[in-house]
C-alpha cells in the first residue's frame, strides 16, 4: 500500500511551513518592495515587542519603532543595500510597546525577478538583547583592563607604560604650538635603608604616600604623574615654563614634609625627603625627547650627589 503521509503533506505544503516559521523564537516577515508594506510578519512580533502584527503595516511602522539614535543609519544601509539586491543584516533597538527597547537583528534576503529588479524583501528577526549585555560587558571589562595595564598597581598613579604613550604625544604638541614641555624626575632618598629598617609592608605604604603628594603637586588636567619603577616617579609638565616646574618640585618636597613620615634611616635627617632633577624645553627640530629625559636624570643624580633632599634644574 502507498504511504499517504507524503501527498498529505504536500497538500498543506503552505501551512505545514507556516507552523514551522512560527514556531521558532525567530521573527519572519515580508515585504513589498513596490509597496513598501508589509504582507507578512510572524505573530511572535507581538511576544517580543508588545506591538500586534496588524499594526506592522508598512515600513515607516518599522522605521518609527526603532531608537532614534538608531534609525537615520539603520535605514540608509538597508535601504541602499536593498536597492543594489545585496542581502544584508542589521543591528538596532526596537521600541517596546511598554517604552523600553530590545536589541534586533535583522537578516534580510532579497527576492529578485527574472529581470534583475526587486520584487520582495523577506527575513528574520533575532532578539539579540542578551548577546548585546554580554558584549557590552566585555566591552566594560576590556576598558578597565586598559585602564588598569596604565595604572600602576601599587602606588594608584600611572605606570611607565602611561608616560611612555603620553611623553611622545606631549613632545609633538610642544613642537607645534612652540609651549614650554617640562619634566620632573623623582627620588626617594635613602629608601633601600628605609625599606631595611621598616620592611617591605612599611616601605610599600611609604610609596603610596609619595605617590599621592606627588599627584596632588601635579594638579592640572594634561599633568601626570607616573612611577618609573622602584622608588622613582616621573611629572610631565605641559605648557609649564621653568619657573613653574621649579615651583612644582618645590611644593612637592613641601607636601611631603607636612606627611612627616618618619625615616631613621635617612642620611639628611629624620623624616621621608626626595630628590629632584627638573628641566624645561621648547623641542625643535634637532631635539630628542629621549635625550631630554636623559638629561633630566643627570640632573637627578646631581641633586643625590650634592646631598639629597633637594631640586636640581641646571647642568653642574
């Protein structure tokens, strides 16, 4: 005997597909490109955006439903890609019955005559909302790790790699504008003697506390402060002639007597001091931002060998 199941089922070919497109969480839907209305879309639509699918009429009931920081763009591309018979997918916020939105994606696929010319857009609707958090999330996860790789992890301020990216970038802007670029580098005194005496925890903590006064010293936005490694930082001083880098360094040594953080170690007395090489430059042409800094660790160490605890800002 001939198995009936197959003519049954091509007799409801129509109805058989359309229980299996609107049994997926899927949205399908048709347009009419001459019309530009819509002569199908799943019932899900109503599940998912609140908005019955007799109220999908025609595009501008498509286009109207969708963010507004979202629609000029969305509508543009699919357009355009529409017209040149390029299947396509786009990513936008639809609007809720409610007032919220919902991340779509659309994956459109478009039918074209024996002619070439566009009879139909057909396609599906994907609630992406979860996969957008997520991403979204990554997204906020790699910010803070990009922030934490320029931040140094012991002392809060930024880390060489942050005054390696910015030293470059500030040279050039001084270059072109023709404003003073200066630098400050900075030394604990005496710290392995602190560190022998106090221990590492001790000598941890006394980092952190050198690293904020040195970042309260340098107050401006574009300044920064950066720790070089062990016990030396680095301020990068924009638009800051001589005068003011010296009146920096000065208030820092200043704000960091007021801590009076003890240190029986120190050969210049008894409390927590730095030294200071500082330098300021307007870069020409011939200049070399590797040099400059160079230089301004000479003047570091001229300060350390002419007994510490003070700011060094000229060649011996």
């Amino acid at each position: 005997m001939t198995d009936p199941a197959p003519q049954a089922f091509a007799c409801d070919d129509a109805g058989v597909y359309r229980t299996l497109l609107e049994s997926t969480k899927a949205i399908p839907w048709r347009i009419d490109w001459a019309t530009m209305r819509f002569t199908y879309i799943g019932p899900q639509i109503e599940a998912l955006l609140g908005w019955s699918p007799s109220s999908w009429q025609s595009v501008d009931d498509w286009a109207v439903r969708m963010h507004e920081d979202d629609r000029q763009k969305t509508v543009d591309f699919c357009v355009a890609q529409s017209k040149q018979g390029v299947d396509h997918e786009a990513d936008y916020r639809a609007l809720t019955r409610d007032g919220d939105y919902v991340w779509i994606r659309d994956v459109v696929h478009v039918l074209r005559r024996p002619d070439g010319s566009v009879e139909a857009l057909v396609g599906f609707m994907f609630d992406i909302t979860a996969r957008k958090q997520a991403e979204d999330k990554i997204l906020q996860l790699q910010r803070e790790l990009e922030v934490l790789s320029y931040r140094d992890s012991l002392t809060g301020v930024a880390n060489r790699r942050m005054f390696d990216t910015l030293y470059p970038v500030e040279w050039a802007k001084a270059h072109a504008t023709g404003e003073p670029l200066s630098l400050l580098v900075v030394d604990v005194d005496y710290f392995k003697q602190y560190n022998d005496y106090y221990g590492h925890m001790q000598g941890d903590e006394c980092l952190r506390q050198v690293a904020a006064v040195l970042d309260a010293g340098a107050s401006r936005s574009r300044d920064l402060c950066a720790r070089l490694g062990g016990e030396e930082f680095v301020l990068l001083l924009p638009a800051t002639d001589a005068e003011a880098a010296r009146n920096v360094a000065e208030r820092c040594r200043r704000l960091l007597a007021q801590k009076e953080l003890a240190h029986a170690r120190s050969g210049v007395g008894r409390l927590v001091t730095v030294s200071i090489g500082a330098g300021t430059i307007v870069p020409g042409k011939q200049d070399r931002a590797e040099v400059f800094l160079d230089r301004i660790d000479r003047r570091l160490y001229q300060a350390k060998s002419a007994g510490r605890d003070q700011v060094c800002d000229s060649e011996a």
